[in-house]
C-alpha cells in the first residue's frame, strides 16, 4: 500500500501486521503519486496483494491505474483499488482494467450514509469475513439494507458528465485565485491528474486549523487534513508522505465541490480566504514581517 492511503485501508494494513503478515509501505512522490519502480521491486514470491487508491482523500492525486495494474497483472499479484472518492467522478472501466478489487461509498456523491460497495472479479479468491446468513452471495452476513442500496445506485444514476465538468470549473478556480492573489500558497498534489472536485492548498505561515474555523463562521465548510480525521491535530501523514513539513501540512486547507456548488461560491470562498490568511498572518508568530 502507498504511504497516503485513506485511513480504512491504511489502518487495516497496520492491522494485518499485527496478525503476522508483512505489509510493504510505498513511497510516493512529490505530487503523491506511487513509484511504479518501486511498486514493482517491492513485489515479492509471497505478495499476495496490492492496494493503491485511483484518486487521493486529501490532496486530490489520481494515479497511473493502468501501468499499476498492468504491473500486477505481470506479477501475477491481486490489486485492490479504494475509490471512494473517485467512483462516477473518473472513469473505471473493469472489463478494460485489470483491478481485482474496487471499494465505493455512496456518501461521497450524495448518497445514503453507512452505505458501500466492493467490486469483486470473477474468481478472485475471497473468504467470508462475517458469519452467520448467507447474504450478500454467501460472503456478508447479515440482512441487506435495501433502502441504502437502491439510494446509492439512484446517486450513481444522478450524476452526469456535465456535472463533473462543474465541479473541475470551481476546481480550477479556487486553485487559479488563490496561487495568483494570495501571496505563500503551495498546491498540493498534481496540478492536472487529480479529483475534478478536489482542491488542497497549503497557505503558509498560518494555522489550518484556525482557517477552517474562520471559514465556518462565513458559512463555508473546509478542513483540514482527512476531513474524517478532522478532529486530529496530528499533521496530515498525506502532506507528510509527499515530503512537507509540519508547518507546511498544518497549513493545509482542503476545498471539495458538490452538486450544489455553483462557480460563485468558489469566488467567495477565495475571497473570504484571502481575508481570513491576511489577518492571521498580522498576529501569528511564524508570519514573514
């Protein structure tokens, strides 16, 4: 797995060591993508398997699926992909890509909560992880939420390729304004292969953590770091993993865009930060006088 997964697959690893089985941690670049070289020497006799996310929670960097599968496939090693927040968002085409494995969550595109889907090939080798009833083709236990499913599927169904379209408009934008009209902003991650709805940008010298606050009390929702780790003053180990230091990850402030964002709130936004950053920065401590 690479060193800025997503808590879910990246805890579970750190899990399966605890089991006694040996997990293999890759590095990524400075844009966070996976070092193929590195993923293929990292491939041993007794990998079993891979597990590299197509698009990043944080920083928005969507990887080279194809050449990893492709380098899987060659080693004959199963690969599993997280795409929580890149399914209905970036192509994945399974009859084209050799994944064995994909993860999905309905929350991500305006769907129910507590609701998800694993994408299983046809005879990938799988064991029953909950006992009891023989839901789910015999491998969850376990009566079925169908309202949550139905609900997911309808989501899937709702979103459109023009819509995707918006969201990297509003993208660009906050991106674009906020290198060009505030002054120490670092772009994290790719500034092309990444999440059409994620912007994540480091503005130095003050803290994430007081950015979003201030952002909330002018309405708008950011975070900082994982926003399902929010709570945590930990550095982000995504910012980490890509080579920033502390200060440079408890800078960072993460935009994401839905459905119901128009091109106007990406403006005020900018606006609003452009203010919120200039004032901190009047009274914090690690500010350039």
């Amino acid at each position: 797995v690479s060193k800025i997964e997503d808590f879910p697959v990246l805890n579970t690893a750190k899990a399966l060591e605890g089991q006694g089985f040996s997990t293999t941690f890759l590095d990524v670049d400075p844009e966070g993508f996976v070092d193929l070289e590195g993923l293929k020497n990292a491939i041993t006799k007794e990998t079993v398997l891979v597990s590299i996310q197509q698009g990043n929670q944080e920083i928005g960097t969507v990887q080279d699926l194809q050449a990893i599968s492709e380098i899987c496939e060659e080693k004959d090693v199963l690969l599993h992909t997280d795409a929580t927040h890149s399914f209905t968002r970036l192509p994945l085409n399974v009859k084209e890509l050799p994944v064995d494995l994909v993860t999905m969550s309905a929350h991500t595109i305006h769907g129910p909560r507590g609701i998800g889907a694993l994408y299983i090939r046809k005879d990938t080798p799988i064991t029953k992880f909950m006992d009891g009833g023989f839901q789910e083709f015999n491998l969850r236990a376990g009566v079925e939420n169908i309202p949550s499913a139905v609900g997911f599927a309808k989501a899937v169904e709702l979103v459109t390729e023009e819509e995707n379209k918006r969201l990297k408009a509003m993208r660009d934008r906050i991106i674009d304004k906020a290198l060009s009209e505030i002054p120490e902003v670092t772009l994290n991650g790719s500034r092309e292969k990444r999440l059409p709805q994620n912007a994540n940008l480091t503005f130095h010298y003050v803290e994430g953590e007081s950015v979003t606050l201030h952002m909330d009390m002018r309405g708008f929702a950011v975070s900082t770091g994982s926003a399902c780790f929010s709570r945590s003053l930990e550095a982000s180990h995504v910012i980490r993993g890509i080579g920033g230091d502390h200060e440079r990850a408890h800078g960072s402030v993460r935009f994401t865009f839905g459905r119901y964002n128009h091109i106007e709130d990406a403006d005020a936004a900018i606006e609003a930060m452009s203010e919120i950053v200039a004032r901190l920065r009047e009274i914090s401590p690690l500010a350039r006088k």
